[in-house]
C-alpha cells in the first residue's frame, strides 16, 4: 500500500488550490492596478496644476518637521500668503494631498538649508487653481524615474495576474477534456 492519497481526496483538493490560484490573481491585479492609478493620479495632477494661474505671494512663515517613513527624513515647508481677485488667501506649501517630495531631506542640515532659500517675507510666485483660489502650490513636482519603475510593476503584476487566468483557463478545460 503506497502513502499517496486516493484519487477522491485529489480531486477534493483541486477547488482549494484553484481557489488560492484566483485569490492570488485578484490581488495581483488589483496590486497592480492600485499601483498604476497612483502613477497616473500624480500625472494628472501634474498636468492640471501646470495650467494654473500664478500670482504674487509673500512668505509668512517656514518650518522644518521630521517626516517618519521608511529612513527618517526632514521636510522643509512654508506657509504663505497670496491675493486673488482682491481676497487673500493663506497656504501651507505641504497642504494638498498630492504635496510632493520636492522639499524632503536625508538630513536636517539640509533642511535647514533649504529653509533659508525662502527667507521670511520674501516674494514667491504661487500657483493656484482658477476655480478654487484656495488650492495652491509654491513648487510643481519633479519628473521621477520612481514613477516610472511604479508603471512597471504595476504593468507586471497585472500582466502575471492575466498569464495566470489564462493558464488556470486551459488548465480547467484541459481537465474537463479528461472526464
């Protein structure tokens, strides 16, 4: 008598590793499709605030906070003011969602330095959205080969998650042939 399972307790145990085959495809395609919308996200917003109005605007006050992540770094930001059609509007330069790594350090010397690039009451131009003056950014993103790299993996987990259900596809025809 040989220790194989028998050929019922084989084939009970096919619907639980295609299962698991499913599962892995859906989370690499939603991974990679998660992934690739932040990229594209981020260009949009790139797109869109590189079409907004500029203004004056005077530098109220600056600081410099340690950003814990992954290294600990420091992020230098201001806050500054700016009028549109006669209102003043008042902005932190690391307010919106999509603030960028523009101003972000390895140390805090270099914060430190870059915070002395935009002394206080210094003139800066602002940008902002026409339709809502109250969005505003002082520095638009920097190209990033990081986008890139995200795209690619993002372009390869989707990819996989396809190979799989085209392989789990045949792999199910494959044993309905054999019945």
């Amino acid at each position: 008598m040989t220790d194989l399972p028998s050929s019922d307790a084989r084939v009970k145990a096919q619907p639980v590793r295609k299962g698991i085959v499913v599962l892995n495809m859906l989370v690499l395609a939603i991974g990679g499709g998660w992934l690739g919308y932040g990229v594209f996200d981020r260009w949009h917003w790139q797109n869109v605030e590189q079409n907004w109005t500029s203004t004056d605007g005077t530098i109220e006050t600056a600081y410099i906070h340690q950003a814990i992540s992954r290294h600990v770094n420091w992020e230098t930001g201001w806050t500054y003011s700016y009028l549109v059609n006669g209102q003043k509007y008042e902005a932190n330069s690391t307010a919106l969602s999509n603030a960028y790594f523009v101003h972000m350090f390895g140390s805090k010397q270099q914060a430190e330095y870059d915070e002395t690039t935009r002394p206080l009451g210094s003139p800066v131009s602002v940008y902002y959205d026409p339709a809502v003056p109250q969005h505003s950014v002082l520095d638009f993103p920097p190209n990033s080969l990081f986008d890139i790299l995200t795209l690619s993996l993002s372009a390869m987990c989707i990819g996989v998650a396809i190979l799989c259900a085209f392989a789990l596809v045949k792999a199910m025809k494959n044993h309905r042939s054999d019945d």
